[in-house]
C-alpha cells in the first residue's frame, strides 16, 4: 500500500473536531494513522490519590456495591464511588467534574464498602482542594461566605442568634448572663436558631427540657456555626477557625455534657472537636431525652400513623437509630410504621455534605430531589406525619410534599414538635 | 531396600518436598533431575521474586533445597532422564540415561513431579503478535529481566513509560483446548506489576483482565498492594489484539464496564501466559501408563480429597503436572505424596511380614 506523503507534526487525532462551529467529525483522521478511541490518562487518578485524605478513592476494585446504595445515583445522578474511581481512571477531571460537588456525604457507600473506600474523608480533601482554587458552586460559595461574615450559612444577624428564645413562654437561661455552672450546655446549631421552620421544634425542645426540669443554659449571640457541612463541602479553614471559637467559647463555662439539636453539631463536636482540643461529653437531644420521657405526663393523645426518617448524621455517622424510635413510640395513641429504606439503610434527605446549599446546581444533574424520592416513600408506607429529627429536614421534606403533589397526604414534624403537642 | 526407597522424578519445589519428606521421615529417597541443578521452573525460567511473598527466588530455592543436599538418605541423579520403567508397588525398576550412560534405579514407590511448561503465545494463535512484535513478551521474558534488577523495551533498550498485562493468555479457551483457569497469572502479574512499579515508580502500569482470581491471601498481599499501593491500573476486558502504532503498540480491546472501544498506546505489553503439562510429564504418564486428563496433565484419582495418588498402585503425582499449581499447592503435594508412597509401603511391608 502506497503511503501517504504526510508531516508527521500535522497530523491531527480527534475523536471530535468542531471547525468554525461546524463538526467536521468523520473517519477522516482514520487516513493518516490509527485513533485513539479511548484511552487512560490516569494523572487525575494519581492527582486524588496523591490528596492526604483522599488515598482510598484509589483502592476502588469496582465491585458496584455502593451505586445502588448511592442517594444521588438513586435520583438519575450517575453516581457512587465506583464510578467516580472509573472516570478518574479514564481521566476526567473530577476538579472540573459536576461529580465533586454532588456527594452528600450520607456514608451509605461506606458502610458497604469491602475496601473502605472513605467518601466521607476523600470528599473534604478534594473539595477542599477546589475551595482554595475557588472553583466553587455559586451558590455553596454564598454559604461560604454568608457563614464566614455573620457566623451562620443563613447570612442572618449575629446579633439574633438568640432572638428565638423571645417566642417561647419558658425562661432560656443564657450562660453569660446566669453566670453559673449547668448540667447540660445546650448548642443550639444555626438552623435551629434561625430558619422560621426549624426554629418550631427549637421551641418545643426548650419547653420540654423545661418542664423535664433540666438544668440547661445557650451560649446564644455567642455561638457560631458548628460548620460541619462547610468542612464536608471543603471549607476546612472556615471549619478551622470556628472550631477554635466554638471550643474556646465552651470553655470559659462549666457544664457536663453538651446537648445538640443538630445531629451535624453532633458530629462536629463529638469527632471533630476534639482534634482542635474541645473534648466533651456531646449527645444528640433524642439520645438525650429517650431516658427521660417515661416523665412526661402527657395531656393530649396523637391519633397519627407516623413513619420516622433517619438523619445520615445521626444514624449511620454517629450510631444512634433507637432513641428517635423510643420517643416516637411513648407518644400517646402514635402508630408507628417503618420505611423499607431505615435504619442504616436509611434514605439521604439530600442536604448534607453542602447539600443544603446545592439545591439549584444539582437540579442539573438530577431527576428528582432527594427529599423528593423520600417523601414517596413515606407517603407510600400510609403515614400521616413524616417524622424527623434534623434541622435541615423539616424544611427540605415540606418543600418535597408540595413538589410532589402529596399535600393533605402527610406532613413533617420534628419529635421534640410532637413531644410538645403530647404533652401540652 | 527397594521397599523402604522412593523415587522421585523432577527436582523441582514438589519433587525436592517430596525428598526431604520421604528422607527425613527415614526412607531412602533418590530424586532424579533431567538437568544438572535443583528448583525446577523457577529456577530453570529465572523467575525473578517468588508469588505471592516477593521473596528473591534464588534465596527462597536455596532453602528449600538446603536440607536434601547432603542428606544421608537423599540420592540426587542430576543430568538423569527416565525412559523406561517396570515392576509393581514394591519392586520398580526405572531406566534412564545419564549422560550418555545408561542407569537403572531400583524403588518401591515413584513419585512424579515433572512439572508444567509456560504456554507458547505463538502457538495457533498470533493474536497478540508474540513473534513479530519484540515489546510483546509473556510473564517468563518479564521474569528475566526483573531478574536481572531491570526492566526495559525489548526492541530499543529503553525505559517503557507505560506498560500493560493482558491476562487469560492461553488459559480460560476452548478453542485452543485449554478450557481450565492456570491459577497463577493473575496474582503473577500483579506480582511483577509491582516490580515495574518498584523499578519504574513513572510507568503506568495496567492488567487487562476478565476475572481477577486471586484466592485466599493473594487478594491482599499481592492484588490489593499493587492497586493500593503501587497504583496499578486494573481493567475489567482483555485486550483483542495488537497493532503496531509508530514505535508504539496499539492494544485494541473493550473497556466492559464502561462499554466502549479502548485502543490504547503501550511500550511494552505482557502477556499473562498459562500452564500446560510439561513435555516431561506427557512422557512419564506414557512410561508409566498414568490416566492423563484431556489436557495432558497427569490424572489424579482422589477427587479434591486425595491429590497425589494416580491410577497406578505405587505411583504418585504432585505439584504442576496434575494441573495449574502454585508454589503453595507444589509444595503441599510434595509432602503429601511423601506421605502417601511411604504409607503405601509400610502396608506392603506389614502384609508380606
């Protein structure tokens, strides 16, 4: 065969070739020598791999378990570890990928990873990697930006972190103004301080710890965000400095255990805090109150049929699935059923991770919402109330019900609302 | 005594076992090799590190051999080739040639341990171009020149920059009648992928496979190191063929889970070559008259429960002439068929006194 007289430098391999926006794509460039149709650049691979943190994304041997359990996969999101391993070894660049910022950080893919494949250390590594480069989604960076100005993700007042504690009847004591010990300190966590949904159940728990007679004080306008998400979503500085606050702040005070209405808090002061120094005893409130709920008179009889929602950061991350359920069973005249997806294998509401802060960039890349896909399944065990424990949650799932066309089917209460409903 | 002595045919990791066994639990053992040193296959090929536990080869062989070489009840024949043979469990005659001079050795039990060879990449098939293109070599080549501290491009001498396994070379195919799965090569290769890495901590590494068979600890001593460690790229579809691209190869083939056509550009690409019986072992099946499976290998009767025993009363097989084994089960079959010949005899002993 004759050989085509051709500079080698000129000769151009492409799999797609747009020339002044026409695509000039063919079997053209097949004439000159063989393409390459698919090929391993694993650079991006070795890039992650080489991210302290981020090394296990590398022991990914493809097993597929974790896509199934994905949250976001589950939704059309194309997603899992397994794939990203995939992609990276083919060499898309996750830093430019969508596929960094749609993890949720649930933990669902650990807990059946056989290689501890660790999306919940390998995500802030990278992420955070992208955070200083400033290739953040606009709207996470709002966050970002909102929690480093005003102390909150919410970009509210400072000044009225403690605004809340005017709406309830009960006295909140405030542990720069009683200026004595308590029993428990109680971090009360950004959502539940401000957002006009979480805030409810913030009340009703005052009530409750109030009427259990529990010696408890709020750091109120002293407190900053936990800023467990914005760790999760990256921003490890931002993280840095509001963990040496927070600890500093908690120790100027004597208390014995902290309690939190944020299974997010929970996390951060228990795992994290301790790394920067602040050891203390931390429980989430269920945990907390599920000894103590046998005291309860209750006045009211709750004629519901409830099914309960595992918060990622409460059960899988930290453990706990049986005080939620304990509490939801003293409720008088309660008839609690079970979503199939409970328990560890609990559903991802969709907002952790940076996720509450993400809802617009992943509309893209997803069918549904997260807390869509949940709401159908509450909605199909029968239930009246979707119950929940996480601040993020009311609000996320109340916004599912009217997308999905299931309003006047059930509504979404926080235990420490029903609690407060029970007990008058 | 011809029924306290056991022959033991192929000096190799089964057949020196299987010496040491018979030796020290006080027979007479006379171990018979073909050529004029110990340690068999990987010796003889120059297998570079040992699978799975990395050991320098040479070093591992010398140990094992140690305890036979002077051995009062070990006679080792070296430059011996058995061609004929006689007799009975009990009373067997071997002849042979030993350079050039004719021997006769008198046993009451044999032990075949002949071995296996490395399949030819060439044979029947040329898909992967083994003799035409010089940067196609299979896991033997590669071991050579590990061997040696170095690995290169064959065809310039040069450090390769990104270098591939295809696995399932000659194993695993019904139509060149090699249907079994020859054990080693996976855990090989990634063995020697580890190696490249070690040499070449630059080169991309990749092993092409179908299925990843690394039983028991290979797993995570060999597979999960390469990858987790090393950085070895494992892709699930094998390579079809290969073309020359430039000075380059061209390795054309699927990448199946993400369900597209991969060719890809290599350096120099190792074909993961799998066992078949040695000729050897086709030789002394025939002089013993020993059932041979429709591959060639000699045929144990046992099932999974009895693995060294053959069709014919006396005589024993062991290690990679009944079928793919690892260093592991050669050395395993070894003793046991130590075991089972010298058992054999004392019964004979008992029923004659």
């Amino acid at each position: 065969m004759a050989r085509l007289n051709v500079e080698k430098d000129r000769i151009i391999e492409k799999e797609k070739v747009v020339v002044d926006g026409i695509e000039l794509s063919r079997e053209w460039n097949r004439m000159f020598e063989q393409r390459v149709i698919f090929d391993y650049d694993t650079s991006m691979l070795d890039k992650v791999t080489s991210i302290p943190g981020a090394e296990s994304m590398g022991w990914c041997y493809q097993c597929g378990q974790c896509v199934p359990v994905c949250p976001v996969d589950t939704v059309g999101g194309e997603y899992g570890p397994r794939k990203i391993y995939r992609n990276l070894q083919y060499g898309i660049d996750l830093f430019e990928s969508p596929d960094l910022w749609k993890c949720t950080t649930c933990m669902n893919c650990l807990r059946v990873c056989p290689k501890d494949v660790n999306m919940i250390d390998i995500m802030p590594a990278v992420r955070a990697e992208a955070v200083m480069e400033g290739q953040v989604p606009d709207e996470l960076q709002e966050a970002f930006e909102n929690t480093f100005e005003y102390g909150n993700p919410l970009g509210e007042s400072p000044r009225k972190r403690a605004d809340w504690t005017k709406e309830v009847s009960v006295e909140v004591p405030i542990m720069k103004e009683i200026n004595r010990p308590v029993d428990v300190l109680w971090f009360v966590e950004c959502y539940p301080a401000y957002h006009h949904r979480s805030k409810d159940a913030t009340k009703a728990l005052a009530e409750i710890l109030v009427r259990l007679g529990v010696d408890f004080g709020i750091l109120g306008v002293e407190e900053k965000c936990s800023c467990d998400s914005q760790r999760l979503a990256g921003e490890v500085g931002l993280f840095e400095e509001f963990a040496e606050h927070n600890i500093k702040t908690l120790k100027k005070y004597k208390f014995n255990k902290i309690l939190t209405t944020d299974p997010h808090a929970l996390n951060a002061l228990r795992k994290e805090y301790p790394k920067y120094g602040g050891e203390f005893e931390v429980v989430h409130y269920t945990t907390f109150l599920a000894p103590l709920i046998d005291k309860i008179e209750w006045k009211k009889t709750l004629n519901y049929k409830v099914t309960f929602h595992d918060p990622c950061y409460l059960g899988r991350h930290n453990g706990e699935y049986d005080a939620p359920r304990k509490l939801i069973e003293a409720l008088p005249g309660v008839e609690f059923v079970e979503m199939g997806r409970c328990r560890e294998q609990s559903y991802c509401c969709g907002g952790g991770g940076g996720g509450m802060w993400l809802d617009g960039f992943m509309a893209d890349h997803i069918k549904e919402r997260l807390s869509e896909n949940r709401i159908k399944e509450a909605v199909a065990t029968g239930a009246d109330v979707l119950v929940v424990c996480c601040p993020y949650e009311v609000s996320r799932f109340e916004d599912a019900v009217k997308s999905t066309g299931n309003e006047g089917k059930i509504i979404v209460r926080d235990i420490a609302e029903l609690i407060k409903e029970a007990m008058g | 005594m011809t029924t306290q002595t056991v022959a033991i045919i192929g000096g190799g990791p089964a057949g020196i076992e299987a010496a040491k066994g018979v030796a020290e639990l006080g027979f007479k053992a006379i171990l018979i090799e073909k050529r004029d040193r110990l340690g068999g296959t990987p010796d003889e090929q120059k297998y570079a590190a040992l699978t799975p536990d990395l050991r320098d080869t040479q070093t591992a062989l010398r140990e094992l051999i140690a305890p036979i070489e002077n051995h009062p009840n070990v006679e080792i024949m070296y430059n011996t080739l058995i061609t004929d043979a006689e007799g009975a469990l009990g009373d067997f005659t071997l002849k042979g040639v030993q350079l050039g001079k004719e021997v006769e050795i008198k046993a009451g039990a044999v032990i075949i341990a002949t071995g296996f060879q490395h399949f030819d990449p060439g044979r029947e098939t040329q898909k992967y171009g083994y003799y035409e293109f010089d940067d196609v070599i299979t896991l033997t080549d590669a071991e050579k020149m590990l061997s040696e501290g170095k690995f290169v491009r064959p065809s310039n001498g040069e450090v390769p920059k990104r270098v591939c396994f295809i696995q399932c070379v000659g194993s695993r195919d019904r139509r060149l009648g090699n249907e079994y799965c020859s054990k080693v090569c996976c855990g090989i290769s990634s063995k020697q992928s580890i190696e490249i890495k070690k040499l070449i901590p630059d080169c991309k590494v990749f092993i092409f496979y179908i299925d990843m068979r690394m039983y028991g600890y290979w797993e995570n001593e060999i597979y999960w190191k390469a990858q987790e460690e090393y950085k070895v790229n494992y892709i699930k579809g094998i390579a079809t063929e290969i073309v020359r691209k430039g000075d380059k190869l061209l390795v054309k083939g699927e990448d199946t889970t993400f369900r597209r056509p991969m060719e890809v550009e290599m350096d120099v690409v190792i074909l993961a070559v799998g066992m078949e019986p040695s000729e050897g072992t086709k030789e002394m099946a025939r002089i013993f008259g020993l059932k041979q499976n429709k591959y060639g290998f000699i045929e144990t009767i046992g099932g999974p429960l009895d693995t060294v025993s053959t069709n014919v009363p006396g005589v024993f097989a062991a290690g990679a002439c009944t079928g793919p084994a690892d260093l592991e089960d050669s050395v395993s079959a070894g003793g046991l068929a130590a075991v089972k010949a010298m058992a054999a005899l004392r019964k004979l002993e008992a029923v004659t006194a």
